[in-house]
C-alpha cells in the first residue's frame, strides 16, 4: 500500500477540480467546498464540476472533469457514491496526484454494493492517483489555503502539529478548536474509511516533513497493526506523536465499527503498544488539543519542579494536589527567595511559599512579574504557572467607576510582563485563565478573556482554562522527553 | 462549639451593619460589601459604620455601633484584625444574631498575634453571638440577597444547593459558576478559619433546612474529625453530601496550612472516610460544580443504561469509551427501535445502533425529538443524552446567505422539544453543547450557546459542555443511590 505519492502537490496543490458543485445554493458538500476554498483564499485554480454545467460565482462549471482546460494537482469529489468510480477514474487519466473523496456509503455502510464501490476505489488509487477516503472531510493546509468541509474560516497561519484522523468530525473540530487555542497546523488529513492512503503511510511522510514538528493522530483502528507501530515507534524516535484511540471499549468498538468500518481491538494491548512506541495516549478531544498546545510552545525537556502564583489560596491547594498526583513538585521556595516575595505581595492574606497566593486578583502587572522572576531563581524551579482570574475585574470596574472591564483589565501589561520573564530566566510560564463568569450578560468578560488568551499566544505563552489541564499537558511533554532520553522515572532532574 | 443559633437572622436578616464602610470610593472590603448589598438588591436596613462617619449613597455613616438607632440581626466585619474583637463586642451588645468577618490577620497567619486575636473572637462568640469567619467571604443567601464579596452581580434566583467552604475565592468562584451552569443555591457559607460556627454544626443545620436539598463542601481540614464524619455520615443518609477536599497531597496539606490555618489530614484516610458516609468525593470546582447540577436537576436514582446521539462518529465513540470506563452502559438499541430510527434519518452517514449517528449537526428538531422518543422506548435506557455541536451553524449561515448563526441556530425549538421528551417518557434528558468555536470573532456563536444553555436549563434541563463529564454527573447520583438503598454495583438495574 506505500506506492509513490507525490505529496506536495496534494497539499499545495496549483489547482483543484470539485467534482459535483451544484450552481443552486444549498448545503450539498461540493457547492460548500467551493465556497470554503474560496473563503479561505486558496490561491490556485478551481474548477468546479457537474453535469448539469451552469456558473457559480462567475465560474464556469464544467461538465465532465474532461473538458477542463488547465493541468489538474488535486480533486475534491462529492457526488453520490455510486457515481465517485467514474469520476476518480477521470481525475486519474487527467494526471491529478490526489483525491479526497468526502462522500459516504462504502465500506462503512456494512452493504456489499458499499463495500464493492470501495474496492473499485482502491483499484482505481492503485493505478496511480492517491486517494483521501472516501467517507471522510479531506485535506487542510493552511499553507496552501486547502481546507476541511465545512471550514470557510479555519487559520491561515500554519504552525508545527500535525493532525491525522479517522473522523471527519474530529478534524474540523480539532482544526476550530486550535484556532482559538493556539495550536497551528501543517497539514490535517481526515481519510475517512482510508481506501488507500492512511495512517502508516501517512506517519512515514511526516517523520521528514520539514513543517511537521508534532504528530497528533485520532485513530479508530488500524489497516496493518505491525506496519502501524513499527512507522509509530520510528517516528516517536524524533518527533512527538499524541495518539487519541477512540473504540477501547466494547460499545466504542461497536461505534467505530459503523464510524469507518474499522476493526477497534483491545484496550489492554492498545494501552501497551502505545506505551512501548513511546506515543502520548490522551482520552478526548479537549485533551487531545491541549496536548498539541504543550508540545507545540514549551521546550521538550523533562519538567519536575513548577511555581504556581495565582490570587486565591484554594487554587494553589488544587494546584498542588494535581501536580503531586501526576508526580510533578511544587517544592518550597528558598528561605531568602520567599522573603523577597513576601517582602513586595499585599498583607494579610499572602502567602510566598509556594503555591504563592497573591492574597487577591488585583495585584498589578508589575508585581506580578516580579514575583516570577524572583520565583525562577530558585534553581529547584523548572517551570512557572500563573493562574489569573481576570473575571474579578469586571466587580472592580464597577466598584471604581471605570466603563467597562476593558478599560480595567491589565491583560496586556500581563502578556508583556510574562513575556519578558520568559526572555530574562529562560524558564517557560503557562497562563490559566478560567473564566468563571460565563452568563448571557458577561459577554464583555469573554471578550477581554480572549483577547487576553490572545495577547498571551502572540507572544508564544500557552494558555490553559484550568490548572490540572495545564499541569497534565506538562507532565506529557516532561514524561516523552523522560522516556525517549531513557531516564528513570522518579530521578529526573535531581 | 455547638451552642445556640439563630439562623433564620443570620441568613434572612431584617438589618445588617457593616463596620468598614470608608466614604471613599476605593477597592475596600466594607464599602464593597455595601455596593453590592445594594447592588443584590437586600430588602432589609443597611448601617454602614466606619468611625470618620460621613454619608454613602445618602446613608448616614454610624461613626460607632452603639448609635445605631434599630435592631441589627447580623454584622459584616471589616476592618483591620486589631480592631476585629471590640466591633464584634459592640455588634453582641447591640444584639446580632450573628458576625461575618471578611478581615485576614488571624491564625492563618501562624504568628502570636494572629492566633490571639482568634482566641479573642472565639470568646466573644461564646458569650451568644455566632461568628462566620475571620479570613472568609461571608454568607450568599439568594432568598434573603445577602452576598459573598465581591459579590455585587450574584443570581437572586433560589434553589436546593446549599454550599460550605473554608475558602472565600472558592465560594464566590462557584456562586459565579452557579450563576450560567444552573447550580442555584439556598444559601453560600464561606467560614475561613472558622472560628466558631463551621463545617459540623453547619453540616447539622443543613440537614433540616427544608431549602436545602443538596450539600456542596469545599473542605481543606476540620475541627474534629469524629463530630464531622458523624454529621456527614447521618446527613448523606437523607441528602447527597458533595465534598471537594482540598490539601491531599503534602504540598497542598502545606498549603492549607498556610491558607486556613488547617491540618490537611492524609489523602487515603480521607478518601476512605468519604467513602464510608456515602459522601460524594470531588476534585476540582468544575467537578464539584457539574456534580451540583446533577443532583439538583436530576431525579435521584440509580442509572444504567444511556442512549446517547448525536451528529459526528467520533462523539459517539468517545461516550461509550467514557461510559464504559465508569460501568455506565451505551446497550445496542432492540432492532424494531433501530429501524425505526434509521428510517427517519438521512442517509448515507448515520446510524442508530447507539451511540445514534444522526450524521450532521443539521437534522431538523423535530426529526431529533422523534429520535429520542423512540429510543426512550427501549427499557434499557434508563437517561438520555444528545450531543448537539451548535457552532456548525456559524457555516450554515454563511452558506445559504442567512445574516447570522441566531437566524439558523434552533436552540429554542430543541428546548422545547427536548422538554416534550422527558414529559412524556419520565426519563431524563441531558444536553451536552460543547463550544469548539471560541475565537474573538465568533462571539455570536458564544452569544447563542449561552441562549440554548439557557432556554434548555429554563425547563431543568441540565446541559454539559463535555460528554465525559455529563457521564461522570450522572455516573455520581448513580453511584450514591446504589450504596443508599444498598444495591450492590453491578446488578444495579437489572
């Protein structure tokens, strides 16, 4: 199944046909493909296709994929299934590399005319054109402008992960959710039922891709297990890879059965294969994606003592509960470290020793950025988390007379001032930033929260809602360094 | 320490003084608490005092207690610690019922001076007036608009939640929570270093307080562990007892000594204890937060099997890989109810065996309620859940040329449909709406998951933002009426 793949033209290609984009707006998947690619800006050529001709958006549509004038990279197809054969056929003999077919009912469907028209699929990719699917919601490369159905407004700005799923749904979702999160993409591919091009041979090119730092992978079940791990374990050797198995039950296995027609297997010897190849098992999406954050903006290097500063000392409590539960520390602060914090944090109701409780959410910037940069200077202290509660502030602008919490919160002093820390110790600081005040009236709350998360992203910081996400995230960049250095568990950094 | 208590004025007082109010616009504790009294909307007299007098808001400034014309019912504190002992001396002559002190400086301090001025307090409070504090946020008490600092946006809306923390950031953090996730309360207790009235004779008041219908704890250590494990264990046998114990770990038990001036206590005693008095163990806010929700909107009763749908494999599997996890079961619906659901859905793409695929976040309200009544028909499913990505909407309107995701988004219709559903099967329906589309420039999307989490939670309908934990929710109320009644784990519903 590792034929030749001409893999750039699939990702940047210079032009795409869309076999089945209806001129008459509605919700078909090709008609929403066209307008998504040109929602994003792709740059290339697109040729829309359906028998029925017409014009969209002054675009001819063309008839057959035959009549096309221009060179063809890549095809998106969406017509029904009983039709895509033909059609792939044509792409092939007009000399596209690829093609994601993101129509459904082949192999999933459990029918023999499904799983015949896949067959027939697979002869056709084995001829040549490489195919994406079928069943699936195809190729995004915010390089190239390509982009997953539905997904007009994916980011454009590319970045280290990249992201390989059985699930369409999955993919979009992974893809929207790292826009706002911070995670950015080199390539996603969602294959679907995975007729021809998956996941080993999918590992095997991004283990060279020079865009692709981090491999995050949702996987149902696998084509050839032996082929899978082995690509899997030589892969984790240099790069990162977070594997999501959805299925590990029984129920789940029977879901991802009628999902992508996989065969799910058990979870005991998933759990262990995963763990020998060094691979980063998470459990859900949110998970998933805040693990491609760590990987993606903190060093790859084995963390064991963090500093936890936040405004509220049952947020440190947790703090500490979590870290020690996942076997991270949050070890007291030098005698004369914890003077110094002391010495500049409001009285009474501070405390500098680590959890340090700020005593209150006011704290200005300018604190709070010194307290970081005397907490770094102890050399027990690998790592820097500051929980802020930025809601607070809308209280205090009304208590003060200000506007709005806009006018009040310091969230970009706080960016800058983290920033400079980072630059000064060269130790890494996650952000967390609930926010806990979610009702329908405090939408200015969210408002400045993101624009919060933001500030904190431009400059490279991670940011988390919640501290036992953020320390869990940590703990799997700490726990594959440990491993792929081959250093014992408990004496890491002593 | 369980001496006599006039609760009925201390969370419904007719008057309330606050010692602290400075005149001066400022970030003050006292002149916050007065803003938000007054912002809550609290029917009864307000005496602010503060001994440069003056006027706030066109209220005298009592320049000392004694000259406070009326009764007072119940003082709030807020001055420097020194000062603390002759105010609440003056507050017990005047005749309150009962003192929050909101002022740190005691014996979270670890110093002689702090610790006696404590002693001091608790003396006081020996001679008849009950004292909620120091080091603590106060009482919220929705009935009664009584407020937590800062407190000034709380909802006035009442309900079965009744809340015990040694932490203030904690209880106003949860009473913000509460206010958008559908957790209303009966009444919010911050006590701080609990000087004297605290966790066991609070737990004894609870357990006949006809408002309260569920107990919420955060607990970082107690003042007797026998009297505390006995009032918990007589108090979980009528209602559910949800307890987040912070300080498990070494470092958090040093952390809340420095916090609460309390000893943390080993972490496999405490869970054990828990376990013994059927008490429902948390360890987080957004857990305790979700597991409140639960046991207030859903009927108490132990649950098996769960019928879960929605549009995307990938969700589905990942319920039942969740469910499994906990021994909540996703069973395979009778064929003649799969085959009536299949035939209302579209095709290719979906698939009813449960997890239901209903293939894309589009199908119709109607087609969704159908969907869930006929699955209610089946006598496995003792709960429902539907899994609805609303933020797909956003491309929606943008392909068919609607002017925003609030035109297309029916969250009102599914309320109400969903609605129908539980009225007319009994069982249950839980709505889980995670938001994936959480950039600055989506902010409709977020303005319209707050109207659908609203219009579902107006008809006591609980809604999620994660399918795992939904499933953990329901898996706790299940868990604590299996060892209520007795039944042993796995024979449950059978």
């Amino acid at each position: 199944m590792t034929g030749a793949c001409d893999f750039e033209r699939i990702f940047n290609p210079k032009s795409v046909v869309i076999v089945g984009v209806s001129s008459k707006p509605g919700f078909g998947f090709g008609r929403g493909m066209f307008n998504a690619l040109m929602a994003m800006g792709f740059a290339g050529s697109i040729y829309p296709v359906s028998p029925k001709g017409g014009e969209i958006d002054g675009l001819k549509i063309y008839e057959t994929v035959e009549e096309i004038p221009g060179e063809v990279d890549f095809a998106v197809i969406s017509i029904a299934a009983r039709h895509v054969p033909e059609a792939l056929e044509a792409c092939r003999k007009k000399g596209a590399a690829g093609a994601e077919i993101l129509s459904a009912g082949f192999s999933e469907t459990e029918t023999p005319e499904g799983t015949a028209l896949e067959e027939e699929v697979k002869r056709i990719a084995g001829k040549g054109i490489r195919v994406i699917g079928p069943n699936c919601f195809g190729i995004y490369c915010p390089e190239s402008g390509l982009t997953l159905i539905p997904g007009p407004d994916l980011s454009r700005e590319p970045g280290p992960v990249a992201f390989l799923s059985q699930s369409g749904g999955m993919s979009v979702d992974f893809a929207h959710i790292g826009k706002w999160m911070g995670v950015r993409f080199s390539k996603v591919v969602s294959f679907g039922n995975g007729a021809d091009l998956r996941e080993s041979e999918l590992l095997n090119y991004l283990l060279d891709d020079p865009d692709t730092g981090v491999i995050t992978m949702y996987v149902e079940g696998v084509e050839n297990g032996r082929d899978f791990f082995s690509a899997l374990r030589r892969t984790a050797e240099r790069k990162p890879v977070i594997v999501y198995k959805g299925g590990l039950s029984d129920s789940g296995g029977r879901a991802v059965a009628s999902h992508t027609a996989s065969m799910g297997g058990s979870g005991v010897i998933w759990r262990s294969a995963l763990r020998q190849c060094n691979a980063v098992q998470v459990g859900g999406i949110m998970e998933m994606a805040q693990t491609s954050l760590a990987f993606s903006l903190l060093p790859h290097k084995i963390y064991k003592g963090v500093s936890v500063m936040g405004g509220g000392g049952a947020l440190g409590v947790n703090a500490c509960d979590v870290a020690e539960s996942l076997g991270l520390e949050i070890p007291r602060l030098k005698e004369e470290i914890e003077a110094r914090i002391i010495s500049i944090l409001p009285r009474p109701g501070s405390s500098a020793g680590n959890p340090i409780d700020v005593a209150n959410p006011f704290v200005s910037a300018q604190i709070l950025k010194e307290v970081l940069l005397l907490a770094a200077g102890d050399e027990k202290i690998d790592l820097q988390i500051m929980i802020q509660l930025l809601y607070h502030y809308k209280s205090l602008a009304g208590g003060i007379g200000a506007d709005s919490i806009r006018d009040v919160s310091p969230h970009h002093e706080l960016a800058q001032g983290v920033q400079e820390v980072v630059d000064t110790t060269g130790k890494p600081v996650i952000v967390v930033l609930p926010n806990l005040k979610q009702e329908i009236d405090s939408m200015d709350v969210e408002e400045v929260m993101r624009e919060a998360r933001k500030a904190f992203l431009d400059r490279g910081i991670p940011v988390f809602d919640d501290i036992s996400d953020a320390l869990k995230a940590v703990n799997r960049v700490s726990d594959y360094c440990r491993k792929k250095h081959g250093t014992p568990l408990r004496k890491a950094a002593s």
